[in-house]
C-alpha cells in the first residue's frame, strides 16, 4: 500500500475553478487553500489515506475546516472501527473562558468558544497533520471530544 495525503477545497470567492482535490498536495497550496477559504469563505479537508493494491484509494482520518470569512471552526476526525465510540474532535480556544454564546455555522449554533478567529492556528494545525499525516499531542490538546464538551 502506498500512503497518500489527499486535499479536497473550495471557497466562495466566486471564481469557480477554487475548488479542487488533489492527491499528493504540496503544502504551499494547501495553505494558499487555507488562507483563500479564511478569507472568502468555504471548506478545506485534508485526508490522510492509502492506495491498496488494487488502486483503490482508502480515505481514513483527516481535519478538516468549515470557514465563513474570518472565522471557521475545526474538526479532527480520526480512524474509528466499526462498533466504536465517536472520536471526532473539535478545536476550542485555550484557557477557562466562560460561555459567551452561540456563533451560526452551517445553520446550527456552536458555542462560541468553538469558533476560530485566527488564521495562524488554523495553519499551524494543518502543517501539523500534513508534516505528520495526523495530528500530533500538541495540536490534539487544542481539541475536545465532541462527548466531552466544555461546560455552559
């Protein structure tokens, strides 16, 4: 099996060719991507994955980011087994601020504290799940189980 990182983004800048997927991304791209999406609005998902023997591409754990401009929220969603327990993740800003209210993404309220503002973050996870085909301690401690939320 060959192991493969695969990109798939869009962003809502109104020029239709933004959207891509690519397998074997270079990250310069992935974070013209990044700063595209942030910036208009859109999504970027970058999976890690395999090519088995038969060519087929198996697609496993991967980040993703769901943007609107100048804000997005991340959500890490690792290999699970069938039968297992979710393990999906999501960022939530550093430090014991209490809750603050809600934010629209996607026609649902997410608690605020879930809500990136800041792109150097949302780059610096990525580089970390590119260089590294999934996220390392440090990032993983940006993140909460989507069981476990913070409290209200």
């Amino acid at each position: 099996m060959r192991k493969l990182l695969w990109l798939d983004a869009s962003d809502s800048s109104g020029n239709e060719s933004l959207g891509v997927s690519v397998q074997e991304p270079v990250r310069s791209h992935l974070e013209l991507r990044l700063r595209r999406a942030f910036e208009f609005g859109g999504q970027v998902t970058l999976w890690e994955g395999s090519v088995g023997p038969d060519e087929k591409i198996l697609l496993g754990t991967h980040l993703g980011m769901e943007a609107r401009p100048g804000a997005c929220r991340l959500i890490y969603s690792p290999r699970k087994m069938p039968g297992e327990k979710s393990k999906i993740r999501e960022w939530w800003e550093p430090g014991d601020a209490s809750f603050r209210g809600t934010t629209n993404f996607s026609d649902h309220e997410w608690d605020d504290r879930t809500v990136c503002r800041d792109l150097s973050v949302v780059i610096e996870m990525f580089r970390d799940f590119f260089d590294n085909d999934d996220l390392t301690e440090s990032s993983l401690e940006q993140t909460r189980s989507v069981c476990d939320r913070k409290s209200r």
